[in-house]
C-alpha cells in the first residue's frame, strides 16, 4: 500500500487543548475551559524556557556598540546569553574575538570598571523586564557585539496558532497540559501519576533528541600534574 508522502501533521492550539482534555478523560463543556486550558499552556512553556537550553529557541543577533558604551539592554524576550564575541571589520577583515562571561562576584571585583581597552568580558545584569549586559574594558572604538542567546517561547495567542515548538515535541506538549488540567479538575491521584509519568516521558525523549550532535571530546592537561 502507498503511503501518504507528506509530513504536514500539525496541531492548531484548539486541537492540542482538545486532546489534553481527552486525555484527562473530560471534554471541554464552556468557553472557560477553553480560557484557562490556554493559561496553563503559556505557562507550561515558560516552565520549560526553566528547563534548560531549547535549542530551536537560540537565536544570534548583533547589537553596534558605539564607542565607550558600558552597558547594553537586550531585548526583552531574550532570556540568557550563551556566547558572544566582540567583531571588528567587515567581509575578508572581519575579526571575532571571544568575550569570556563573569560572574557578578567577578564583576563587582573589577577595580576600573571604566577601564578602556578592547572588550574581553561581559557580565549579565538579569534584571527585569530587560536584561543589562556589562562589557569589559570599555571599547574606546565602534565595533559590534554579536551574541548568542536564548529567547523566550512565544505565547499561545490566537487558538488557531500553532505551538512555538518544533513538530517532535507535540506529545510532550499535549501530554503536559493534560497533566495541568488534571491538577486543576480535582482528577484522582492515580490518573495524575500517570499523566506526570507520560509527560515527564514525553518531554525527555523530545528533549534528547533536541541536541547538538557535533563531536565532543576531552584533552587531559598533563602540564597541571602535581
């Protein structure tokens, strides 16, 4: 027999609110449940923006630096900053040096914090609603600071959207809000385990093959014997 030749399966919002009611073992019977089954979905995703790096949620971006520029705000939606480099030229001269990122102890211990000189460290500020970016020395020249980072998961919004989330994590996605739902509807204990069971399942499969897949190995330093 043939077989279908396509891979368009998707899930609408609706869809994926209707088949975590089902998996609960209910059905959606008012606009409410409708309402509040999408509150728990936009919460769920910001629990899995806690859960670690979505890699489908890393996005690069360039921010120019005028010179002397101590501190940038990001974007409101970026969440974390992965990597960055200070880039100088352009084409065939263009030159990336890595920025080492430092930790607030590391930063509130640097003596000139004004100190000129070509960009070597950064430290994140993770304030709210914007994050502040800390660059050290302080670039006595323009040049570009191109970033790494990961952004927010986008929110439900209209029930006809589809998920901000790659096609693979759908079961994680559908079997997670039954597991909300179930919390919210009283339902009994044993049908919560399962469902917790299921979602944690789903959301690991999802997850592991959500990977960087380059080579990864390990070189001894032999110099540091004692």
């Amino acid at each position: 027999m043939a077989t279908s030749g396509t891979t368009l399966f998707d899930l609408d919002v609706i869809d994926i609110i209707e088949e975590a009611y089902e998996m609960v073992g209910t059905e959606m019977r008012a606009g409410y449940d409708i309402k509040t089954a999408r509150r728990s979905l936009d919460l769920m995703m910001r629990e899995w923006g806690n859960r670690g790096v979505n890699f489908w949620t890393v996005t690069e971006f360039s921010l120019p630096v005028v010179a002397g520029t101590e501190t940038i705000s990001l974007a409101a939606n970026i969440i974390d900053i992965l990597d960055a480099v200070w880039r100088t030229g352009s084409g065939t001269s263009q030159n990336d040096r890595t920025l080492t990122r430092i930790s607030m102890v590391d930063w509130a211990q640097t003596a000139n914090k004004k100190q000129p000189g070509l960009p070597t460290q950064f430290w994140i500020n993770r304030l709210q609603p914007q994050q502040v970016l800390h660059l050290w020395p302080v670039a006595p020249t323009n040049g570009t600071l191109v970033c790494w980072g990961l952004r927010s998961i986008e929110d439900a919004g209209s029930y006809g959207n589809t998920m901000d989330a790659p096609k693979r994590f759908l079961p994680a996605v559908t079997s997670g809000l039954a597991y909300y739902l179930a919390l919210k509807n009283n339902a009994p204990v044993d049908k919560m385990t399962i469902l917790k069971a299921e979602y944690d399942r789903q959301f690991n499969l999802a997850a592991e093959e959500d990977r960087e897949r380059a080579p990864f190995k390990l070189v001894p330093d032999f110099g540091n014997r004692y």
